[in-house]
C-alpha cells in the first residue's frame, strides 16, 4: 500500500486512497511529468507474485486502454516492478 505523499516511479505522487477491489487498491495522484490529476491502480501485494494474477492485471489494463468513451477513464501508462 501507498500513503499521501510517496511516489510511484518517480512520476505519480500519491494524494489519497480512493479505493481498493479484490485485487488492486486505486489512488488519487498528480501526475508530476504532466501537472494532471490520474488514478493509479496497483495490484495487490499478495497478488503480486502469482503470474496468473500479474498477466489478468496486465490485460485488464490493455483492454481499458483500447477504450475511449467520455464515462470511462482512460489508461495512460503501465509500469512494472
């Protein structure tokens, strides 16, 4: 988990939780690159170390980046660790 202030690959600044599912918490951040407001979506720890977990996340983040409509928030980056 992240708390306000820590930064996520020297990019996004963690401002607040906004919520969390089954396998992945999501944060309010500023995107320090471009001035922006985004969301970040991380996969749980507990989840990070099973390669089916890891490559479904990864889909799931290529599906909604394939996705433009005005209610669905679109994906901009990826990063692995």
């Amino acid at each position: 988990m992240f708390n306000a202030g820590d930064i996520i690959d020297e990019r996004y600044q963690v401002e607040a939780k906004a919520g969390q599912g089954g396998m992945s918490y999501v944060y309010r951040a500023a995107d320090l690159k471009l001035g922006r407001e985004v969301a970040v979506k991380v996969l749980k720890e507990e989840f990070s170390a099973d390669e089916e977990f890891v490559e479904k996340f990864k889909n799931e983040a290529r599906a909604a980046a394939r996705l433009s409509h005005a209610n669905i928030v679109a994906a901009y980056d990826t990063v692995d660790r």
